[in-house]
C-alpha cells in the first residue's frame, strides 16, 4: 500500500505538462480564462490549482484540474473508481453552500484529458502552507514557501473548521469521512474552507434525532485514491467498520496536532499493513505521553487530547469545540464577527466599526489587509455605513506600502471620493488629506481628491467650509502649484468674498497667509494683494486678518513686497483700515508697527537708490569734464603761437620766461579742476608736482657765469665726437639761459619724428606722442631727425623761415658738415642753424622784441613748446613741462649775458668751438 502511494506521488510530481493542453477542450474554457498554477489540494493532492478570470465578468476565480494522465498506469476498474471518487466529492461540494465550504463558482466539467470546476479564489491548500509541495508547479511560488500562519489565523482558521463540521453534523447530518490537510484550503482572503466530500456519507435516518451511518469496509486493494488517508481516520473505522460524527471529531484533533507540528501527524500508519497498525498503536492513543503534545498551547491541549481518544463518546463535538476558551481569542473573535456581519443590522454594525480601530493594531498586517479589508470595502455600498467603515479603511492605507493602497484600496474608494452625504465622509476625507495625496497617484489626485476639495469649499455647509480651509494648510506642500493658483485658490477667495460667515471670512484669510510661501512672489503681489482691498467686510477679525497676510508677504524672505507697490498701493491702504473705529488699541498698535516697519524699509531702499544714482551722476560728470578739458587743450595746443615756437627754437628770452611763467601756473591749475575725478596715486603725484613748481617759482635767479673759452689743439679731432658734443652745448644755450630740466628717471624718448603738427602738446604739458620706458636714465643715441639727443617726435620745421629776417650777419661756415647728416626731411645747413650774431649797439629783431612782450594765451596753459636745434620740439625743457624741478637737469648750462637793450651778449664759446672743428 506505501509502495503504491508513493508511486502515486511520484507520478504526481512528475507530471509537468502545460496547462493549456490539459485542459484544452474542457468546457470550462468556454466561460473561463485559466492562468498560472499557483497550488494543489484535494485527496492525495491529485488536484491542481490555477487562477483564472470570467471572462463575461472579470470576475477572479480559481480553476480545479485532475489530469487523467495521473491514473494512466492504473487498470480501467481502478481508473473508473478513482474518476467517479473524485467526481462524487465535486458534485457533493457543489451542492452544500456554506460560509466554512469551498464555494463552487462553476460545476464540474469532463473532458477527453480531464476534470475542471471553479471555485472562489484560492490561495493554497493547507498541506501546501504546512510544507508539502506535491504536485506544485517548479519552482515553488515564494509567496507558498514563505508563508508563515500567524496564531490568530491558525486559531480562527481551527473554529472555521470547527463550524464547518458543526454544519455538516447538525445541519446536513453527513460525516465528511476524509478531514486532513489536503481537504482544507485556504482562500484568498485566508480563510479556511473544507473541500475533498469523496468519501462523505450521510445519514440513513435524517429524521431523527440520532443519526445513523452506513460505513464502508476499508479494501486495501483499491488505489490510493479511493480510499481516505488513514493517517486522519478514527480506530474505529478501520477496526470496528463504523463512524459517525465524532470519526471526524477524531480527524480534526489529528489536524489540530498537525498544525502545530508542521503537518505531522499524531501517528505514523502502515499502510502495507493497516490493521496491525492501528491495533498496535491503540494503547498509545490511549496513554498519549506530554512529550507528543508539547507543540500544542497549553489551552488546548486538553482538548485535543479529548479528540484523540479512542472511545469516541469521549470526543467532544464539533458545537462543543466552538466554545472553547482557546478561540475566545480578541482577533479571532473580531474575524468571526466580520463573516457574520450580514446578519447584523446598521446600528450593530456601526457600534462595531466603531470600536474597530482599537483591534485593529494588535493583528498581523496580513489578516488586516486580506480578511478585514474586503469586508469593510463592501459595506461601501451602504452609504449609511461608510461614515462608520472610512475611518478604518483610512486606518488600514496608513499601514500599507503606497503599492499596496493603489492595487487594494484606491478601487474601492474612487466611487467615495464623489458621494457628498452624508457630509461626514467629506470631513473625514479632508481630515486625512495628508494621507491621500501621499498615496494617490498624480492623476487620481488631480481626477478624484481635489474635486472633492474643491467641492468641500463650495459646500452650502459652513461647519464643511470651516474644517477645509483649516485643514488645507496642513497638505498644502503636497499640492502641485498650478492646481494651487488655477483652481485652489480662487476657491478661496470666492468663499471669502460670497459667505456670510464671519468665521469662514477669517478662516479663509488665515488660509491664504499660511499657504503664502507656496506661492510666487509675483503671483502674491498681482493676485493677493489686490484681493485683499476687495474684502467689504470691517470686522476686526477680518482686518486683522488683511494686516496679518500684509505682514507675512512683507517679512518672508522668499516673498517681500517692492517699494512701489507699498508707496501706491499697500500702504494707503493699511492706513486706511489702521483709523478703522471697530480696532482696539492693540489691534491699532499692531497695524502701526506694520506700518512703521514698511516705511522704513521703503526709505533704505529709496534712499539706497538715489544715493547710488548721485554716485553714478557724480562720476558720469566728473568723467565729462576730464574728458571736455582735454579736448579743450588738445584742440587749443594745435594752434601755436609763433612767437613761442621761435623761442622753444632759440630756447627762449627773458620775456619768454614771463610767458612761461604764466602758462606754467595755468597748467598747473589745470589738474585741480579733475583732481574729483583722479585716483589717490594720481593726487599724490599731482601733489607732488605742484610742490616742484613752487619751488621752481620761489627759487632766486642764476647768476650768469663766464664761460671759459676752450684752448685750440693742434691735435687730429674725431669730427663726429667734436660735433655731438658740442652741438650738445649749443642745445644748452638759450635765448633766457634757463636752467633745463633732466629727463625723467626711467624714461626714454623716441628718436624718430612723427607727423603729429608742430605745437601739439598735452593739456599738462607733457608731449602726447611721446614714449616712455621704464628701466634706465637719459636719451637714445641720436638718430635721423634727432640733434643733440633733446627732440621729440614732431615733424621738422623749416628753418629758413627763421633766418630770413635776420639780415646778414658774420656767421661761421658750417656747410663742411652738412654732409654727416641724413636726408630724411628737407636739409638744413649748419649755417642756418648758427645762432644771429648781435652788434653792439643793435637791438634784437623784431620778432624777438615782439616775442618778449607777448602775453600767454587764454585758450590752453600752453600754447607751444620750446623747440630743440634739431629742428624738433623740445621735450624737457622749463616751458614744455612746468612740473619738473631744476634741480634734476642732466647737464649744467651757462646763463647768456644780456646786454642793456634788452638782447643777449653772445659767448664766444660757439665761435671757438667752431673753429676748433675746422681746424
């Protein structure tokens, strides 16, 4: 017999064809979509269980299998018996309805391959929770190897079994015959239903009080399928071929011990030899040791050691057992009461829904969310009821995954979210917004929650009104923004602006400054704002309220309100509603503050402003005229006078040095008329130039000297060495003798002349097209168009003009050397480069006089420049920069002697110098 039943489980194991092609055919098919297999149950596990859907109704169903393939081996007697076994136990369940029996949704169905019937969904069979995997499809679903029974469903699970059999007993009068853990299936709910009616039989005398049952000797020979499993069967029928309602009293303490004994049994039977078996293990039924009963709770054990008594008056029956202490358990209780809630009326099952979040914590998540859910969804029908079932439902999505509430709860609370009675669903729905809109997706949000938040503001309903606008702030952060300003909003305001209320007046004002920073700034200042001088209401409340949105949008730091709007708009009208004769003293305090606050930043800000716009005007003006006066001296510059050019060429007169004079204390006042415009280094060498030029104005004059004529040499001169230097001494020699000022340290002057017209020159003095470079002292080398290393880069003046008018005078002839200079410009002789030699007694020429009479010009502080021998300007000397000091000349120079008419004594230097040169 083991041999046979393990050949059978083996041949069950081993069958993995694919589902459609068993039952491909059956008629079952025809109404029902069959899906994965999830599990296996029935009498020797032969069934397998597979989900599946109506297709006319969607409706979830599971879908029974017996594959014929199962029986192939065996003879056609023993197929036909194991075919009509198993045809019996569907067609009895079919016919018993029951909350504790499997519900058969569909009848049986035979086709060519198979049986097939449907039932209500399933989960697993108990022998599959409890660790026997036969006939499951490979691998093992998780959610089966991972199943753990918490004790309130094995508790409530035992009293479902317990019910179930009380049924049968009491009100079908039928012993099920076949009660093990294969025949009790967990559905999808988790509750647990008895299936597996093969070997039911009922009573011969249903009429009377005492039932009697007509049992079937026990045939070893027959299949394993066609007998009961001998493990769960009372002594008695296999010993004394009789049973009656406590044989399956016996059976439900074997499950009991086997529940808490992960689905072993209380005895190990032999099934080769079955009756010995059960002879020999009699004495141990009768003296059960504690050590087999060590699993089970203490409550109960007592009791399942009463079922499992051999004399089967002992046994208690299945009514008895309902009443034990062991299922007085809190949950277990709560799990009955809710699958007999359609007997209860509206005001039992309100007073229970009540009390319901009290229990509710103290049972596993899993009974919570598959066996209370369900139940509370479908009293969403009664809208009586709802009011009752929300808040737990509510309760139920806290602890669920956001996944969870979208699959199992979001379904069934979509229609809700549209009923508007009674108004208590609207307050426990706004009362738990937070939660709504952390769960709900985007789209059910924007499709079912805040409709029913926007119907909430319009609700003719002032308590509804009240509780929304003071509940909004608390989910605000969770609302999108353009819902926020599109639709939220304006609500707002129109239920401040249309109510009567004064309180929904206030609350909605209130609302609206704590929702303020999530709002943006401009959207405050444009839409806020001006609403708020549209409110007609005085009530201090109301104002208070106004002058507390002035002050949130005025203080936060995200927000703030500009100056102009507060000068035109924000301002006028807090101090129109500060005078209002409904505020207290207080209240006018608190307006004043706000007031007094706006007005002081409003005058940092402005003052700020224009004391930055005097800053920029300042220097704009400052930057003009800098910029006019030096345009002013350069266009002034390009127009000499001649008389000061003819004397930068001579190197000046004593009524040049008057009009030097003068022109360097206009060029030195030239400067302070920027100096607001000037850097500090830029003053500080202004400064310094300045103390330099009174200096130089307070400075006696030079005594003249004699110059000692040079002693003729018989000696071979080096002609060029003899010319440079001194063409260098004519340089030195001017008209007035002024002592020349040494370059400046650092600086090098270009050696090349420029196109830049004769007399332009820069408003301080300095030569604009001058070139500095730092790094050394004194002049280039003489180059092209450069005499005596005193030239800057102006053009070449014509000297012929100069000369003309002086008449003919006894000059030293210089044409010998004319050859030593380049033909770059215009040539000019040395003889016209000799200085006019004066008779005594003559007077200077008229030029000249005219030159020492001149006045400076008006137009510039300088009009020219003193011009080197060179034919170019002269760059350093007294009149061309007034701001160096004599002190730092290079080069000593000696004074000319003026006569008594006012001309100069010439020195005899250049004429020895010359004839030194010609030998």
């Amino acid at each position: 017999m083991e041999s046979m039943l393990n050949k059978l489980k083996s041949t069950v194991t081993k069958v993995t064809a694919d589902m459609t092609s068993a039952v491909m055919g059956n008629p079952v098919t025809r109404e029902f979509e069959v899906g994965r297999h999830i599990a296996s149950g029935g009498p020797g596990m032969c069934w397998r269980i597979y989900n599946g859907t109506k297709k006319s109704t969607k409706q979830e169903v599971a879908v029974f299998v017996f594959d014929k393939k199962m029986v192939e081996k065996y003879q056609k007697f023993d197929k036909d018996q194991i075919i009509e076994s198993l045809k019996k136990g569907v067609q009895q369940l079919t016919r018993l309805r029951h909350p504790r029996l499997l519900t058969v949704q569909h009848p049986l169905e035979e086709s060519r391959d198979c049986l097939a019937f449907c039932t209500e969904p399933v989960f697993a069979s108990l022998s599959n929770v409890l660790g026997q995997w036969d006939n499951l499809p490979s691998p093992v679903p998780t959610d089966i190897k991972d199943y753990k029974l918490y004790d309130v469903e094995t508790k409530y699970g035992l009293l479902q079994i317990s019910e179930g059999l009380s049924f049968l007993h009491s009100g079908v009068k039928m012993v099920h015959g076949n009660l093990c853990l294969e025949n009790i299936i967990l559905n999808k709910s988790g509750a647990w239903k008895i299936m597996g009616f093969d070997f039911s039989i009922s009573s011969i005398n249903p009429s009377d009080a005492e039932p009697k049952y007509s049992c079937k000797e026990w045939e070893p020979n027959l299949p394993p399928l066609c007998l009961p499993n001998p493990e769960y069967l009372a002594p008695e029928y296999i010993l004394s071929v009789s049973c009656d309602a406590a044989s399956d009293m016996y059976s439900l303490g074997v499950v009991m011990h086997a529940v808490f004994n992960e689905g072993k049994p209380v005895l190990q039977v032999n099934k080769h030899d079955i009756f010995k078996s059960f002879s020999r293990q009699l004495d141990q039924l009768s003296r059960l040791s504690p050590t087999m009963l060590n699993k089970i709770p203490e409550e109960v054990r007592e009791h399942v050691k009463m079922l499992l008594n051999v004399t089967p008056n002992v046994r208690p029956d299945a009514d008895q057992m309902t009443k034990i202490p062991f299922f007085d358990d809190v949950g277990a209780v709560t799990l009955a009461y809710f699958d007999s809630l359609f007997q209860r009326d509206n005001l039992q099952k309100s007073q229970f829904y009540k009390n319901l979040p009290k229990v509710l914590p103290k049972l596993p998540k899993r009974v919570v969310v598959y066996r209370i859910l369900p139940a509370l969804t479908s009293e969403f029908v009664n809208p009586d009821m709802v009011p009752f079932v929300l808040p737990n439902v509510l309760l139920i999505a806290e602890e669920c995954t956001k996944d969870e509430y979208v699959r199992l709860i979001l379904p069934d609370l979509s229609p809700v979210f549209k009923q508007q009675e009674p108004v208590q669903i609207l307050l426990i729905f706004l009362q738990k917004m937070d939660l709504l809109l952390t769960k709900t997706p985007p789209e059910d949000i924007k499709n079912s929650v805040l409709p029913m938040v926007y119907r909430a503001l319009e609700a003719p309903s002032i308590q509804i009104q009240e509780l929304c606008l003071n509940i909004i702030p608390t989910f605000a952060n969770l609302i999108e923004y353009p819902s926020m300003k599109n639709a939220l909003i304006p609500r707002i305001k129109s239920a401040c602006l249309q109510t009567s209320s004064l309180a929904v007046r206030v609350n909605s004002l209130v609302c609206l400054g704590k929702i303020l920073e999530y709002l943006d700034k401009w959207y405050v200042i444009d839409e806020i704002l001006p609403f708020l001088q549209q409110i007609p209401s005085r009530e201090p409340a109301v104002l208070m309220g106004v002058l507390g949105i002035y002050k949130c949008t005025f203080s936060h730091k995200k927000l703030g309100i500009p100056k102009e709007h507060l000068a035109a708009k924000s301002l006028p009208h807090l101090v129109s509603l500060s005078i209002d004769n409904n505020l207290n003293l207080n209240q006018f305090n608190s307006f004043m503050a706000v007031i007094k606050d706006m007005l002081t930043r409003m005058e940092a800000e402005h003052k700020t402003k224009l004391e930055q716009l005097h800053s920029m005007q300042e220097q704009q003006r400052s930057m003009n005229i800098n910029t006019s006066q030096t345009n002013q001296s350069e266009e002034t510059k390009r127009t000499p006078s001649p008389g000061n050019q003819i004397d930068d060429v001579f190197g000046g007169s004593s009524g040049s040095a008057g009009v030097n004079g003068k022109a360097n204390g206009n060029s030195a006042s030239a400067p302070q008329l920027n100096r607001m415009s000037l850097t500090l280094e830029e003053k500080q060498r202004l400064a310094k130039e300045q103390e330099q030029a009174a200096k130089l104005r307070n400075q006696p004059a030079l005594a003249p000297q004699s110059i000692k004529p040079a002693t003729p040499s018989t000696q071979a001169k080096d002609l060029t060495s003899c010319l440079l230097n001194n063409m260098t001494s004519l340089g030195s020699l001017s008209l007035t003798s002024p002592p020349r000022p040494g370059l400046i340290q650092g600086s090098t002057i270009s050696a090349y002349p420029s196109t830049t017209p004769m007399g332009s020159m820069a408003s301080n003095g300095y030569n604009p097209t001058m070139s500095f470079q730092t790094g050394g002292q004194g002049m280039r080398p003489p180059g092209p168009g450069l005499y005596g290393g005193m030239a800057t880069t102006t053009s070449t003046p014509n000297f012929g003009a100069l000369t003309h008018n002086q008449g003919s005078t006894n000059t030293p002839d210089m044409s010998a050397l004319d050859s030593l200079f380049t033909s770059n410009k215009p040539k000019v002789s040395l003889n016209q480069m000799a200085p006019p030699k004066l008779t005594p007694g003559t007077t200077a020429t008229p030029w000249l006089n005219q030159f020492g009479s001149a006045q400076p010009s008006q137009t510039a502080p300088m009009q020219g420049a003193p011009l080197a021998m060179g034919g170019v300007t002269s760059g350093f000397g007294m009149q061309a920069n007034p701001f160096f000091s004599p002190q730092n000349f290079s080069q000593p120079t000696a004074a000319p002697v003026m006569n008594a008419g006012g001309g100069l004594r010439h020195s005899s230097s250049i004429n020895n110098d010359l004839k030194d040169l010609f030998g």
